[in-house]
C-alpha cells in the first residue's frame, strides 16, 4: 500500500512543482490534496539543515516569549493589586 500512497504524494508534488509552488502555499496545496484523497497528516520531526527554508515559524508560538503570556504580563500586573485575585 506504501506505493499507492507514494503515487499519489509524487502526483501532487509534481503538480506543485509544475504551477511553481513554494513555501507555505506549497505546503498548503499538498496537504488539501492528500487529506481530500483520504488521507491524514502525521507530524514528523527531523532534523533540520543549515540551509533550510521552512524557518517562516522560528521565534512564534509558544517558546518566542512574544505570545500572549507577554501581551499579558502589563494586565496581570495591575489585576495585582486587586483583593479577588489567586
């Protein structure tokens, strides 16, 4: 079964490739085609190149320290002084 699924991930690779597709519109493009062919996405870590270009989501999220936690610091502060905090 590993040949179907290579098949049809090949397929959808080379349609990208042949309307120039690159980045997050590329890796959105693969995935509507693999999941509306039944497939499901299954994340996968490997280790990344120096030279890699997917680096779009370094320093968002959780561990940038620029997520909500830190918008919400100056709020926590002045609910500080308030008597029905924890």
């Amino acid at each position: 079964m590993a040949d179907k699924d290579d098949d049809l991930l090949d397929q959808v690779t080379g349609m990208a490739d042949r309307l120039k597709l690159s980045g997050k519109e590329r890796q959105t493009y693969i995935h509507e085609h693999m999941t509306r062919g039944g497939y499901k996405a299954v994340p996968n870590y490997v280790l990344a190149d120096d030279d890699d270009d997917d680096d779009d989501d370094k320093g968002s999220g959780f561990f940038s320290g620029g997520g909500r936690r830190s918008r919400d610091r100056g709020r926590s502060r002045s609910r500080s002084n308030d008597d029905d905090g924890w």
